[in-house]
C-alpha cells in the first residue's frame, strides 16, 4: 500500500475556528499496484491540549485493503501535508 497524493482538496465553510473540514481526491496503490482514486473527506481538530486530531472518511466506493492500516498511513500524510503547508486555507 502506498499514498500517492491526495488532490483536489477543498475546504469546507465550517463556523467553528478550531476545526478544519476538507474533501479530496486520495491516490492510492493498493494490491495490484495500480494507482486508484478514491474521495475522501477528512477534519483536523486542534484539542484543547494542543494535539491535533485528524479523521478520515470514505466516500462511496467499495475499498479492498484493510481500513485501519489504510487509515493510518492517510492521516500520516495529512498531518505531513497540513504541517508543511499543503492544504488551502
């Protein structure tokens, strides 16, 4: 398994300052590797502790690889993305 990018990621209008909502097109190789897309919604919330939180969501489409590895290795790469300065404001 492999992220590849994830792209056309948009920010969603959302009135709470602390969390950050977005939508995007994930691409993966998963098995065969082949390169596949898949949408994906995701958040990142900044707790009152300091951590951030980060969820990913599916949408639609049958994925076949495990979730939780799956999962992981997004939220990985979002937090490297929104680190770096990747995602739109």
């Amino acid at each position: 398994m492999k992220i590849l990018t994830i792209k056309d990621i948009v920010r969603k209008d959302f009135p709470i300052y602390y969390r950050r909502l977005y939508t995007g097109v994930a691409l993966l190789e998963l098995n065969n590797n082949t390169p596949a897309e898949h949408r994906i919604d995701f958040t990142i919330e900044h707790k009152p502790t300091g951590e951030r939180a980060i969820t990913v969501t599916f949408i639609g489409g049958d994925i076949d690889y495990p979730l939780i590895p799956l999962t992981k290795k997004l939220k990985e790469h979002i937090d490297n993305l929104d680190t770096n300065g990747g995602l739109p404001d």
